[in-house]
C-alpha cells in the first residue's frame, strides 16, 4: 500500500495538469493568456490547450458605477475572465449637466460597444467601464454646453450621433468600437418644467385662437359668397321677371292696337257709307270719353260743360241719325 501511493499522488496530479491544460471557451468569448506574465495569446471559441503553471489566463478587475432602486449610486467592482465579443450596453447613472443658456438638466444614456481586440481592452486600458463611463460624461457636457434647453429636448438623434462619433474615436485604441449612444432622459428642473407647461399651454390656446378665427373668417367669406349669390339669383330673377313682363305687356298693347285699328276701320267704312265724315265721328267719340272722364266720381256734384260742347253734339247726332237711316234703308 505504501508503495502505491506515489503512484496515485502522480496519477492526481496528473489529472489536475490535464484538467487546468484543456480550457474550453464558449462562442463569442476570448481568453487572453500570459506566459510566465507577459502576453502569450488569445484563445477563441472551442477547446484549446495551454501548459499549466507557466500558461495563466489574465484575469482583469472592472469598477464601475451603478444606480439603485432608491435613486443613489454603488460601486460594483467584477473580476473578469472571459471576454465578452458581443455586442454589450452600458447604462450610465444620471447626471448634471448644464446647457448653453446655464440650465441644469438630469441626463441618463445607454451606450453601446463591442470588444474588438481583446488584447487592447486588457492592456490599453486599466479599468474599461469606468474609463467609458467618464469618457461619455465629459463627452456629452461638451456636446450639451454647446446647445440652448430647446436645442437639447429637440435634437437627440444629433446629440447620439456626435457622441457617438466622438467616444467610437476615442475608444478605438481601447479595443472597442462604440455602435450606438440613446440619451434616455432629459429632465430639466421643477421651475423650468412649469414654465414649459405654461408655454405649451399658451401655444396651446393661441392655435385653438387661430383655428377659431380662421374657421369664423371661412364661415363669414361663405355666408357673404352665399349671400351674393343669392342676391345675383334674385337680381337676375327680377331682371328675367320684368323682361318678360315687358314683352308681355308689349303684346298686350299690339294686340289692343291692332283691335282698335281693326274698330277704327270698321267704324270709319260704316260712318262713309253713311254719307258722313269719319274724321268727325271719331273726334266727337274722343270727345265724349274725355268729358265722361272729366265728370267722373260719386262725390262730384259740379258738372264741367265745354263752351264748343253743344255744336259737337249736335254734329255727333246728325250724324248718329244719318247712320240710322243707312241702316234702315239697308235692311
């Protein structure tokens, strides 16, 4: 028995050789490894074996700030063996930041960035979240102190692009590439929010002043084009109304000529038949018309004889008999 426990004790350490030789990665990790403490090389993906005791994965300690669920920051320290290659996103706590017209707003940002060269995030740079986590701070003061209040709550995707921009150059030799910055909260203070209501608010009324005035100007330009219309409808009804009305009444007044043309021929033939004059028979007719008319109403209790009235009667009944002496020796 004594004998067989070197053996065994070989045979243990042996195991533990091979075990601590064959180190697996997962996909889209890295392992950087130092040979007796200086940069070996980096295992990828899949099985990979180093020599124990001289071949030792660099191992890298992380600090980086943190927001808890009462609203305070916390240090969280992580020590780091595997690499990460995905893509990652880093929540940066909120923080102070004063605009171009000395506004003070509480920002808070998402980051993201994908290791590149594992090699550089370890060797370049101590502590890589907390180095970011700066980088951005300084960054995004730079870009908001060159913007007013309104500028800042209106134009995230600039302030995103110029960060990123600036932090994806920066951080290029750290062995990372910066794909994208969201600014998530922009809250300026409690005055500053009350009197944006209130613009908003005065904004607000003053379109609801100008819909109204504009919907009554469109109502009274249609009333007033109705009205017009209108008015144009009548006139021309008015205006066809008395055209015919005149053409009427000017036929009326044709046909009465011609009637009393046709009357005036007739009595004229009967009057020269008769031996008498028509010229005085019509005359005499006109002249008993116009002093019937002379003589007309109930309440007239004067009568009006002209001084040449009984020589016309007289002649207007001479002829009247003569007439009916005509008549009588026609029939």
């Amino acid at each position: 028995m004594e004998s067989m426990f070197p053996l065994l004790l070989l045979a243990l350490i042996a195991i533990a050789l091979i075990s601590k030789a064959i180190v697996i990665v997962k996909q889209s990790e890295a392992i950087v490894v130092e040979r007796l403490g200086s940069y070996h090389r980096t295992l990828s993906s899949g099985p990979n074996i180093i020599w124990p005791i001289i071949d030792i994965p660099r191992e890298v300690e992380w600090r980086y700030n943190v927001e808890n669920s009462k609203g305070r920051q916390a240090v969280v320290q992580q020590k780091v063996l595997r690499i990460d290659l995905r893509e990652t996103v880093f929540d940066f706590p909120r923080q102070n930041v004063i605009t171009r017209d000395n506004v003070v707003v509480d920002i808070s940002a998402l980051l993201y960035f994908q290791v590149t060269d594992p090699v550089k995030v370890i060797y370049e740079i101590a502590n890589l979240p907390d180095a970011i986590e700066k980088l951005t701070q300084t960054s995004l003061r730079n870009v908001i102190g060159e913007l007013d209040l309104d500028e800042t709550l209106t134009s995230r995707d600039t302030i995103n692009s110029k960060l990123r921009s600036i932090l994806d150059q920066a951080t290029h030799k750290w062995g990372i590439k910066v794909t994208r910055v969201e600014l998530q909260d922009i809250t300026p203070p409690l005055e500053i929010k009350g009197a944006m209501e209130k613009q908003m608010r005065a904004e607000r009324d003053r379109r609801a002043a100008i819909l109204e005035a504009e919907g009554q100007k469109q109502a009274r330009i249609l009333e007033s084009e109705g009205i017009k219309d209108a008015q144009i409808n009548q006139a021309e009804g008015d205006k066809q109304a008395r055209i015919m009305s005149a053409e009427a009444e000017a036929q009326a007044r044709l046909r009465v000529a011609e009637a009393e043309g046709q009357a005036i021929l007739r009595i004229a033939e009967a009057v020269r038949i008769a031996g008498g004059d028509p010229t005085a028979y019509l005359l005499g007719i006109r002249y008993i018309d116009a002093f019937r008319e002379i003589n007309a109403g109930s309440d007239t209790k004067t009568i009006y004889m002209p001084y040449e009235a009984s020589a016309m009667l007289g002649a207007l009944g001479g002829l009247t008999q003569m007439m009916g002496k005509g008549a009588n020796s026609d029939t």
